[in-house]
C-alpha cells in the first residue's frame, strides 16, 4: 500500500477533530434554519407578487376568449329543420361537440401511444 495520503480527505478529518462545544452548534444549526426560512419565505413572497402581476396582466385578455369561446363553441355545423331532430342531433352538431370529440380522440391516442 502508499503511504501517500489524500490532502483533501486529510484536512476533512482535521475539520472532524475540532471540538465543538454543544452551545456553539446549536446556535450554527439554527442560523442555517432561519437562514434557510427567510429564503423560502422571500421566495413565495416573489412568487406571489409575479403570480398578481401575471393575473393582473392576463385578466382582459382571458376574459376576452372565454367570451369568444362562449360565442363560437354552441354554433350548429349543419341546419336541421325538424326540431325533433335537432334536438337529438344537439350534443353533436355544435362545435363543442367536435371539441369534445377531438379531445376524446387525442386523449385515446395518447392511451395507446404511451400504454404502460
């Protein structure tokens, strides 16, 4: 074997061997905790404001396709006369039907795509 010894490691265990008087840790581990919580705390205090800020800024633009959507999505593909029919043809013959429809395929694909 070497007798060659690793100064890293060395000065690792050098670090090891200090004594540490009990008061000295405590007060080291709890300065890294509050350390710690003040970090987490500005963190969702700057997640908050950007989060407000985004709400803020998306707030019309929202607002203006969900009334978008609500206008086009109930519109009927194809004209029927009798109203018997229409009613029955109703959930499908809208374009949210066809939404619907395209979602249920997607989503079916993606079962079969990514089966476990």
């Amino acid at each position: 074997m070497s007798t060659d010894r690793d100064p890293v490691l060395q000065s690792l265990f050098v670090i090891a061997r200090q004594d540490c008087t009990e008061d000295e840790f405590t007060k080291q581990v709890i300065s890294r905790i509050d350390n710690l919580r003040r970090r987490a705390l500005i963190g969702w205090i700057a997640a908050g404001l950007v989060s407000a800020a985004l709400a803020v800024l998306l707030t019309e633009p929202v607002l203006y396709t969900v009334n978008l959507a609500t206008q086009i999505l109930p519109r009927s593909l194809l004209d029927v006369d009798d109203h018997i029919l229409a009613r029955v043809l109703a959930p499908m013959n809208s374009i949210a039907g066809l939404v619907a429809l395209g979602l249920l395929g997607l989503r079916l694909a993606w079962k079969k795509i990514f089966r476990r």
